[in-house]
C-alpha cells in the first residue's frame, strides 16, 4: 500500500514539472505574477524663483556681497604711448644717404600699449591708480565695470608711494569705492583683489592679510605694505584690496614672483597711504613732504661695536648736505639719530617716514647720540624735492 502512495506520488510530481517545464518555455507570461498597483503619488510644480533682482540672500561662506558692492568701483585703464620705430644706422651714414637719399622714408612713428586697473574714488570721477600704471603713457582710457569707456586725464602723481590720481568726466554720479577705517585691518582677515589681469576682465580672487606693514621691499621710497596670499597678477596693479564687507583696504601694487605670475605673496597701499596722498595731489596737483638733507643706513651691529653704541636702533648720519636744513640745524655725519619729538626711530626708514610727515617751515626737535652723549637738535624742516608735475 505504502509503495502504490508514493509511486503515484512520484507520477504526480514529475507531471507537475513536466507542465512547469512546458509552461516556462512556451507560456512564460502565465508563471509571472501581476504587480501591486503602485501608490498614487502627487506632483507640486514649484515656481522658479525671480532671479531678474539677483539673488536675496549669499550662501553661507559666500564673500558674493562684498565682491558685488566693490566691483562697479574697479575700472580697467588702458595707457599708450607713441614710440619712434627702430631704423637701420646706414640710414644716417652720408655714403649710404648720397646712393640712396630719403627713398626709404623718414623714421617711423609707433604706438605701444599697457593695462592696469584702478578704483573710483569719488563719484565726481577721481580715480586712484599706481604710478608705474601710468608714468609712461601720453594717452590714458577708462573702461567702468558697465561698458562705458572715458578719456582719462592725469591729476598728478606721487612716484615716492606709486600712487596717481586719474579723472573723468563721465556726467554723473560714478559707484565710489567706500573706504575702510585706516586701523580695521588685522592679520588673518579675509580679503578680495579685484582687477583686470593678463586684460581678461574683471576678475575677483580670495584671500587673507598674511602680514602688516612689509617695508625694505626695494618697491618704492615709502613703503608700509599689506601682504596677502590673495592672486595678483599683472593688469590687477593699480585694482582694489577691499574686506568682507566691500571697503577698500589698499591699492594693489605688486607681487613677488619667479615667473611673472602670482605665487601668493602680493602687496598693496594701505588705504591710509592712498587717501592721504589722494587728498594732497586733489589740493595741489602734488605731495608735499618734509625732508632735512641728510643720507642715512642702518646700524649693523659691526657699525653698532665700532661706533660703542648700546644697540643697532636709529638711523646712521652718513652724509649731511651743505646749507640744508639738517647742517643749518647742527646735525653732523656720524651722529645717530635716535628720535624726532618723542617719536623713537628703530631705523631709517621709519626716520624717512616720520621727517616726511613733519609740515615745511616748522621746526622738530631731533635727538642724536654722538660720542657716547645724546644731545637735541633743533631744525627747521625743509621741502622734499618732487619730480616735476605732468603735464
């Protein structure tokens, strides 16, 4: 009985495959299962935002409304100069004129060009620029972030700082630059340099103040520059420094570099420099600074032992010149100049930058150590000599 139940078992599966099998190759459709209908699923069309007015709010870590306040005040300035064209030396040579005469033509006239970057100053078209921007140029073109181009003209400029002010006259009120306070600006904090580099356009990079008041730079006379890491490159000379906040912080003057291009060392004028020197060139058409006549190094300490003084500050008198206002006022080379009032002088150029603050005509008090004594001095402080104004 037990063999009959599972022999019809075992006839009872194999048919029960054998339909599978035939179904799976003919019918595969039958063996599959029909899907769940799927939920019902609503869709909400948002509207997209109006982007016509420009974004409401900046995305967190965005520095877009600083760069979006300072960039209408960044103008591209385009310089050129005319140059007479090399010509051959035989053309001047009489064997060679009596054969030939003037056939070739007379020496031909030539036009170079430059590019650089400057800040609006003021909305009645002052312009602040580099010196170096400009110095070689007899004809000067603004460009404004919206397209409009200007003949420029040279206010005046000061080589000492390598600042110049440039105008236009654009017939209504020009986006001005706002400026920083002179003493907002700490190491660490985040800054924009905008400029035109290489003439691609206006162009905004990032970065931080690595360091204050970089001086012994070789760039210029006077020298108190912001360091920062953010990109400057060529055509950015001249282009605003400005803080998270938009405000112009310095003047962007120059780099360090091995190939022409950034390499994160960057200088620029600090606002106060610029303003000052803005604000006297407006005036007068110059810079009038204070000067007494006199060449002064620094103190090695090799100078420091030979001359028995206690430390290397001060500036060396190494040369006084005659009838100027140090030598009518009794200062004498070899003399240490040790403090102007009560201003102490660490070395020379915080001497040259202090005597250059002092007003012509007025009279300072200067202490100097000579032989072992610290005696005064008073002086009359005399103008600076400038370079002549442009015409």
């Amino acid at each position: 009985m037990i063999h009959r139940l599972w022999l019809t078992f075992a006839q009872a599966v194999t048919v029960a495959v054998a339909i599978v099998f035939v179904l799976s190759t003919f019918k595969p459709e039958w063996l599959t299962l029909a899907p769940p209908p799927a939920p019902a699923v609503t869709v909400q069309q948002i509207a997209p935002a109006d982007t016509a007015a420009g974004p409401t709010t900046d995305t967190p870590g965005s520095y877009a409304r600083a760069a979006r306040a300072a960039l209408p005040s960044v103008v591209h300035i385009f310089t050129s100069k005319e140059m007479q064209s090399q010509r051959s030396p035989f053309l001047d040579d009489p064997i060679f004129r009596h054969f030939f005469g003037d056939r070739l033509g007379p020496r031909q006239e030539q036009r170079t060009s430059g590019l650089g970057s400057g800040v609006i100053a003021s909305a009645d078209g002052y312009i602040l620029t580099n010196n170096h921007v400009i110095e070689a140029a007899d004809a000067i073109e603004v460009a404004l972030n919206d397209g409009r181009k200007f003949e420029a003209k040279l206010v005046g400029r000061d080589p000492e700082t390598d600042l110049a002010v440039l105008r236009i006259q654009a017939g209504g009120d020009l986006p001005a630059v706002t400026f920083a306070p002179a003493s907002s600006l700490t190491v660490g904090d985040v800054v924009l340099a905008i400029g035109n580099p290489f003439g691609v356009g206006q162009t905004v990079t990032m970065g931080i103040v690595s360091a204050l008041q970089r001086s012994h730079l070789g760039i210029s006379t006077f020298e108190n520059f912001i360091q920062t890491d953010a990109a400057i490159n060529p055509g950015n000379s001249g282009g605003a420094l400005v803080n998270s906040d938009g405000a112009l912080v310095g003047i962007n003057a120059a780099i360090y570099s091995r190939s022409g291009g950034s390499l994160g060392i960057g200088f620029a004028i600090p606002v106060s420099f610029a303003k000052d020197v803005m604000d006297q060139i407006i005036r007068t058409g110059r810079v009038t600074r204070g000067w007494i006549g006199v060449e002064i190094q620094d103190i090695t300490p090799e100078l420091a032992a030979s001359f028995g003084l206690p430390d290397t500050a001060g500036a060396l008198i190494a040369g006084v010149m005659r009838g100027g206002p140090a030598d009518k006022g009794g200062i004498q080379p070899g003399d240490v100049l040790i403090a102007i009032e009560t201003q102490p002088i660490p070395d020379p150029q915080r001497m040259l930058e202090l005597v250059a603050a002092l007003a012509p005509g007025a009279e300072a008090r200067f202490q100097v150590r000579r032989k072992g004594r610290v005696v005064e001095v008073p002086v009359k402080i005399g103008r600076r000599p400038v370079l002549p104004r442009p015409q």
